[in-house]
C-alpha cells in the first residue's frame, strides 16, 4: 500500500514537468466555472506554456531595457540640480558675502546627467520605433493565446501567436500605436502632476489623471480580447472596453489584486535574495520568464467571462433562437 501511494506521488510530482500536458483541453466535464481555484488549476495546467510565451512577449520590455541601459550609459556632466544656482553664483561673484555663500551652499549641489549624442539619440530611437510599431502585434498574439487557456482549450504558442498577428495585421498595429500613445500620455502626466501639486486644481489633475489610469488599466483587460474574438471597428473596441470595465468591476478589482500580489512577489524576492551572494540577479532575471504572461493570464481570467456574458451568451442564444423559428416553419402543415 505505502509502494503505490508512494509511486502515485512520484507520478503526481513528474506529471507537473510533463510539458504536453499544457495541449490537452479541458475534459467535457470539468467545471469550467470562472472561479478562483480553477484559476490556479488552469494556471499550473499550462504553467509551461506560459513561460513559453513570456519568453515571446520579451520584445515588449528589451527595447525600454537597452534604451535605459544606453541612455546610463553614455558620458556623463556635472549640472547644477536647482533653477536658483544660475544667479546665486552670480551673486556670490559680484558681492560675495556669508548670506550668498550659504544659499549657493544650499541650493548648489551638483548631479550628473548623461551627455546624449547623434548616436545615443538613434539607438533610443530606434528602440523606440520597434516599441511603437511592434506593440500592438505582440499584445494581440499574446491575448490570442491566454484566451484559448482561458476557455480551456488548446494552446499552441508559436503558431497561434503568429496566427493572431497574421489575422489582425493592420488593426492590431493601429490600437497598439494608439494604446502606446495613450499609455504614454498618462505616465507623463502623472510625473508632471507628482512634481506640481501644492496648488489645489493640480491636485485635482492629479487625483484625476490617477482615476484615469486605473480606469485605462481596467480598459486593457478588454482591448485586446475584443479585437481577437471579434469583427469591430477600434471605435467600438474601446467603447465596448470602457463599459465592461464598469460592468465587470468586481471581476477587474481581483484581477488587479492578482497583478498587484504578484508584483509583490516580485518585490519581495528582491528583498530575500539582496543579502545573499547572488545579489539581485535572481529577483530580476526570475520575472522575464514568467511576470508578463502570469499577470497578462490573470488579466485574460478575470475579463473573458464579462464578454461571454454580455457579448457571447445573447449572440448564441440569438442564434439558437432562430434555428428554432427555421425548424418550426419547416414543419409540414397540421404539425407542430
């Protein structure tokens, strides 16, 4: 007895690194219930599908990453880190005195600031270009591919990815330069916000802009989904995206405690591994092979069922509601 359980267990533990397991769909009578334990059931079903596809959704974060890292690391100049030092060394010049060298002390301390050339400015912006164009393509083969292990079906990551991108070619690349237009907006707008409050309509900006990202945030849920599961214009995506992500505001505030806990993960293995020998390179090579998928798979999770519900369900009810009248109308005359 302790031989079986103990050989049922080693095939429990291996059956988790079985990776064509993530192929199989759902059977047909498994509860597919959007509920939170099928959403951990389905996540360690195609846990290496996943890495799989964050390994493909890497092009979203290297360009900013080699973009920060040429941007650090070019030639560097001292400056001065207050608008004041101009005419406080002036002063201090013309008429030095105790008062004028104690505020050129105060207000005169120095930063370095990166020297940016012709080339650094190509290399940024080439970077810049291939984030832009490429954004759309790669959100749309992603969503594509979450959505199949949400509705429990199978997923195969390389083709179905370039399968999604192939289909949506020109939409995607349309909403993708939109969403990163519309995404960089908001981001400058709260670092303006964040450095002007004190006045008390900047700080209405600011708690503004804050509602608006997170209602943007709650969009994103939607964006992508709509474009792969059907035929709208981008108008209609976003307004259709807008409405669910009141309608569904209980299923999108989960979806966001999710992301939200993940990155505390993430944070917090940044912690436990600082003391040790390896530093922090655990912590920041761990999220490129699982953060982009798992958080964009809980956002699929928590979103897909409010577009079957409100979208889906009615057009398939619709559908067997006219099938039914056809049928009826071919019955022969005195039946029924």
């Amino acid at each position: 007895m302790a031989t079986q359980d103990k050989k049922k267990g080693f095939a429990k533990f291996f059956k988790f690194f079985d990776y064509n397991r993530d192929n199989r769909p759902d059977a047909l009578e498994e509860d597919t219930t959007p509920t939170l334990k099928r959403y951990f059931k389905v996540l360690g079903r195609r846990f290496w599908k996943l890495i799989s596809l964050n390994i493909m959704m890497l092009p979203m974060i290297l360009p900013v990453l080699v973009a920060i890292y040429l941007y650090f690391s070019l030639d560097q100049t001292p400056t001065a880190n207050n608008i004041l030092f101009p005419q406080l060394y002036g002063a201090s010049i013309a008429a030095p005195t105790p008062h004028t060298t104690f505020l050129l002390d105060l207000f005169g301390a120095q930063m370095n600031i990166p020297v940016i050339g012709v080339g650094a400015y190509i290399g940024i912006g080439i970077c810049v270009l291939f984030l832009i164009v490429t954004f759309g393509w790669q959100n749309i083969g992603a969503t594509y591919v979450l959505r199949s292990m949400v509705r429990g079906e199978p997923a195969f990551v390389w083709s179905d990815y370039f399968y999604a991108i192939k289909r949506n070619l020109r939409p995607a690349l349309l909403l993708g330069i939109l969403d990163f237009i519309v995404i960089f907006l908001l981001g400058f707008d709260i670092v303006y916000f964040w450095n002007q409050t004190g006045n008390f309509w900047l700080d209405v900006g600011f708690y503004a802009i804050c509602a608006l990202i997170i209602l943007y945030f709650f969009m994103r849920f939607y964006i992508y989904l709509l474009l792969v599961t059907f035929d709208l214009s981008i108008k209609k995506i976003l307004k259709n995206a807008l409405i669910f992500s009141l309608l569904g505001i209980k299923r999108n505030l989960m979806g966001l405690l999710g992301i939200a806990l993940i990155t505390l993960l993430n944070v917090a293995l940044l912690f436990a591994f600082g003391a040790t020998p390896l530093g922090i390179a655990i912590p920041l090579i761990l999220p490129l092979l699982y953060y982009l998928s798992v958080t964009a798979f809980t956002s699929a999770y928590a979103a897909y069922p409010i577009i079957e519900k409100y979208m889906i369900t009615p057009y398939q009810k619709g559908l067997q509601y006219e099938d039914t009248e056809e049928s009826t109308n071919a019955l022969p005359e005195g039946e029924e």
